[in-house]
C-alpha cells in the first residue's frame, strides 16, 4: 500500500492510497472506494484504489484498468470540495458515474501517454507503430463485445422487474436476445454476476456513460495533453461533483447537448 497527498503548488487538494497488489482474502476485483468524504472547511477527501495487479510488469488491459480506477479516484478527490457530503466526490448520477473513469483510459491507448512509462527492459519506450496496431486489435470485434454487454444490461434490468420461475432459462434468453452468441449450457453465469449486487438494476450505465466519455473525448480532438482542454474539463466536469445535475455539466464542457454521435463512430472501429 502507498500513499500520497494530492496537491496543487502548495495547497493538498486531498490524499490517495494505492493497494495494488494481491494477497491472501483480499477484495479480488479492481475498485475505487472513498474513505472519507471532501467537506469544505472540514475534511479533505480520501480515497483508496483497490486492485489485483501482477508484481513487476503489467499487461495492457491492467494498465487500462489501472486507467479506468484512477479515473474515479480523481474524480472523487478534483470533486471532493462541497458543502455536503450527499454530492461530494464521486457522488454524482449513476447514469454518469463512469464517464470520466471511462474518458481516463483512453490515455491508456495514446502512444505518447504510454511512451512516458511503458519502456522495455532496454528503456526504450513502446513504439507509436504497436500502439497505433493494438488499437485496430482492439477495434475488431467491437461491437460483439457491445452486444455482450447489452446483454448483461438485459440481465440486470430484467432481474430488477420481473421473478422468473427459471431462472437459469431467462437469463440465457436475455443474452440470446442480446447477442449472436449463444449462452453455454447450464454456466447460471447470473451467479457469478457480481454487479447485480451493488450495481443493482443500473448496469446500463457502462454503455450511457460511455456515450457521454466518448463525446467528452472528442472535446480533446487529437491532443490528449492540451491544457486548455483539460483545465476546463477539470473546472467543468469534475470540480463540481454532484453539485450539478451531470447533462448541465456535460452542456457546459461540450458547449452544447451531448450526442450518439462520437459512441456512433467508436462503434464502427473509429
Ligand atoms: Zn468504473
């Protein structure tokens, strides 16, 4: 476990602990969780990423995981300076809650974001030429992955409404809807479900946030690092917590109603 202090020049903005490794009973998924609350004139916010990380180095898809938690955690202490604690932080809508963790790891697919940190064992940074290949690897087969996830939404919403005497048959069948792909035999993947637990009935917030994280994205046009951009998507979007209704946020970073449009194009392997 490490832990910093979050600081602007000479002002702590708030303190991050990191627990990153596995040992033995420990929450085995990758998660971000506050610890305390952000209130003005009161506490600063804290916040703790748990995750599973491989010792020495990690793959890609953990340095996207990585990405994705450290988003939340941003979020939670940028956001953790309110009145109260009911919209500190991370306190925001459900329907929204993913979007700047989603938007964060997309530097995780940027050559030059990777090339500060991810050398090989000669210290030679990861050329531009792999990245720009592992994005059309990850592109193919896109919107399989989609259907899947549509597919667990389904499962999720469905659960919430209705009592269904088979269970293992409805849920198979709500997958069949979603996806191409058919369900194995009796896998009651519902039972290792986590989400449904905690997420609830609301797991279609992956997909609408990540409509919203991509028309956010596309606010930054080809430079991940303009400062401009991130200053006010700092001021606009994360500062305010949940103090703000998040489509008023959205609005005021866009400067207009968000859309389908850059999800439409992610969509199609853009
Ligand atoms: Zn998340």
């Amino acid at each position: 476990m490490r832990t910093y202090d979050v600081v602007r020049g000479a002002e702590r903005l708030g303190r991050i602990h990191l627990d990153l490794h596995p040992r033995d009973g420990k929450y085995n998924h990758a998660a971000c969780f506050g610890l305390a609350p952000g209130i003005t004139d009161r506490s600063l916010p804290e916040s703790v990423l748990l995750c599973n990380f491989s010792r020495g180095l990690l793959e890609h898809d953990e340095v996207v995981t990585f990405f994705h938690e450290f988003g939340h955690l941003v979020h939670d202490i940028l956001g953790g300076h309110q009145t109260w604690a009911r919209w500190t932080g991370v306190a925001t809508e459900w329907d929204f809650v993913e979007a700047p963790s989603q938007l964060l790891e997309e530097w995780a697919w940027d050559a030059e974001a990777l090339a500060a940190f991810a050398v090989n064992d000669e210290g030679e940074p990861i050329p531009a030429d792999l990245v720009a290949r592992m994005r059309t690897a990850d592109a193919f087969g896109r919107a399989l992955e989609v259907t899947r996830q549509l597919g667990h939404a389904t499962t999720s919403y469905r659960l919430h409404v209705d009592r269904p005497a088979d269970l293992a048959e409805a849920v198979d069948g709500y997958y069949r809807a979603a996806s191409p792909v058919t369900p194995l035999d009796g896998s009651h993947s519902y039972a290792g479900f986590g989400h449904l637990t905690g997420y609830g009935a609301c797991y279609y917030t992956y997909q609408w946030s990540l409509v919203i994280a991509r028309d956010l994205l596309s606010a930054f046009g080809d430079d991940l690092f303009d400062v401009d951009t991130a200053t006010r998507y700092r001021r606009e979007i994360l500062e305010p917590g949940g103090t703000r209704d998040a489509r008023d946020l959205v609005q005021s970073f866009l400067g207009r109603e968000s859309t389908f449009d850059a999800y439409r194009a992610w969509l199609a392997g853009a």
